[in-house]
C-alpha cells in the first residue's frame, strides 16, 4: 500500500484576542487552518502567501511571518494521503473573507475546548505546538 503525501504550507493567523483562523473548506466537514498545496518550485512561504490571497484576500508578507515547525498528519479530507506541512504563526488585523474554495471561517481560542470539528493535523498537532509557542512567548515578556 503506497502513501500519498501532500506537501502544504499553513499558517496559524491570530487576532487581536489571540484567536486563530480555523477554514472549511466547500464539500468538507472539518475545519483546518488557511493555506494550501504547493505549487512545482514554490517555498513553503511563497506557497503560504499565494493561498492567503486566493482563500481570504490576504497580503502578508514573509517577514510577518514565523516558523513553527514542520509537521505530518493524516490528510483531512482525502483518504490514504498525509501532509506534510510547514505551519507558520502570524498576526492577522482587519476584515478577512472567505473566497474561492472556502465555506466558511471560524476563530477559535486555543486555550479552550474546541467546539467544532478539527482536521487530524491541526487537533493533534499544531495547536499543542502553538500552545507552547505562546506560553513561552508570554514568559519572555
């Protein structure tokens, strides 16, 4: 049985209040964070940029954005595939809109119990890693 990887690019875009924009995409039940597949010779950040603008209309640039590591889950919504994605945390301000494939857009408080349903990736791995990532940030001051 082969495995089918998907290389993607993702970021965990967060408000003012410290939430995080979780997207649904149409047809699909569990929401993930934006971004998307990338593109022959694209980087993670180009990637990352192009599906921004695509998805929700945004511009942000490489230098708002950090790592925060490279992870490797089940695919959300297409059996027998895995991701392996490099996910970046930024700041968001102002409206930001669904468009193109998305369905619909949520912020979520990752210090609560989440209400609505999550891809595999982002559950059981990036938001425990954003977690640490902002309890660390907050010891530093």
């Amino acid at each position: 049985m082969s495995t089918n990887v998907l290389n993607i690019a993702t970021a965990c875009l967060l408000d003012g209040a410290g939430r995080v924009l979780v997207v649904r995409k149409r047809g699909t039940r569990l929401f993930m964070l934006p971004g998307g597949k990338a593109e022959q010779g694209e980087t993670p950040l180009q990637t990352l940029g192009r599906e921004l603008q695509e998805e929700l209309g945004l511009v942000i640039g490489p230098s708002q954005l950090q790592s925060l590591g490279h992870f490797q889950s089940r695919a959300a919504n297409e059996p027998d595939h895995w991701v392996h994605a490099d996910v970046f945390v930024g700041r968001v301000a102002g409206d930001v809109r669904a468009q193109a494939e998305i369905d619909a857009l949520d912020w979520l408080d990752p210090h609560a119990q989440q209400q609505i349903p999550l891809a595999p990736l982002l559950r059981e791995q990036v938001l425990p890693a954003l977690l640490r990532r902002l309890e660390s940030d907050d010891e530093r001051g």
